[in-house]
C-alpha cells in the first residue's frame, strides 16, 4: 500500500479555492469591508398614540368595499345586476309590467316582452331607455337593448301533450 502524502494530493481544497475566489472579489469591487445591511428602526412618535391625530379615524366601509370592488374588476357585473334589480325605476311600473330584463350580453340588454306588440312599442322607446341606463349605470357597459317577443308555446307538456311528434308534423 501507497501512503498518500498531504502536500502532494492532486485534489485542492475547496475552502482555500472559495477563500482565494473571495480575496480576489474584494480587491476588485471593494476592498473594505462592509458591514451588513440592516433596516432602520422605525421612530416611534409619540403623537402615533394620541387619539384624533391624522390617520387614526376608521374608515366607512363603503368606501372599503368600493376600493375592493374596483381593485377585483367586480364594478361592472354589479353594475350590470343592479340594472336588472332595478328595472322598474328605469323603465317605469306600465313597462316593466309587460317586460322582463333577461341579461346583459356583452354591450346589449335584452328584454323579453309579453307580446310583438309590446316588443315592437319598446324598440320606439328604446333610446329614452338606453339614455336613463347610461345615466344610472354608466359602469354596466350597456349600448343597447335588444327586445324579443314571447316563446313558441311548447307541446312538450300540457293536457294534449302526446308521445312523439304530435301536431309540431304539421309546421313544415
């Protein structure tokens, strides 16, 4: 067996390695050294303590939720659901009696009336209409409404609702 001599191993060592690299980085970028970063401490006033100094009062909480609301992009899909809850203030009691808000769909409110004959009165009305929206919900993005007339009727359910196609062959 072979004695391994200290002084002639090939491998260095890897502290002296990463103490070398060090020495050499200090005499390059600074040689002095510096003592580590700290934060400074806060000063405490002592008028942070005293009531009814600026900053201390509680804030509403609609002006909180209001912040939150806009910093989440909540604004217009609540502006757009209180549009909805409060169609009969927009329209007013003799229209809202004969129509319904469905949605918003993208800038359009659509409305579903109780006749054509209702549908085609609103769309005479329509811009009155759309200029009281943007008055009272100018966050809801609404431009126009769209106003459909009644459904089908269905034969699917009913006293003379029978299995099959039934009396819908004789539509085309």
């Amino acid at each position: 067996m072979t004695a391994v001599d200290p002084q002639h191993d090939a491998r260095p060592d890897p502290l002296a390695e990463a103490e070398r690299v060090y020495r050499h980085f200090r005499e390059i970028f600074g040689g002095a050294e510096q003592a580590p970063r700290r934060r400074p401490k806060r000063r405490h006033e002592p008028t942070e303590d005293l009531p009814f100094t600026p900053g201390r009062d509680p804030r509403p909480l609609g002006d909180a939720l209001a912040k939150l609301t806009s910093e989440l992009g909540w604004s217009a899909p609540l502006s757009q659901h209180a549009l909805l809850a409060s169609w009969v203030e927009i329209a007013g009691a003799d229209i809202a009696a004969h129509s319904e808000p469905l949605a918003v769909e993208g800038p359009v409110l659509a409305v579903k009336c109780e006749s054509t004959a209702w549908a085609v009165q609103l769309r005479l009305v329509q811009a009155g209409l759309v200029t009281r929206i943007l008055e009272k919900f100018p966050e809801s993005g609404v431009q126009s409404i769209r106003f459909q007339g009644p459904d089908a009727p269905s034969w699917k359910k009913g006293p003379r609702s029978v299995p099959g196609r039934g009396p819908r062959d004789t539509y085309g």
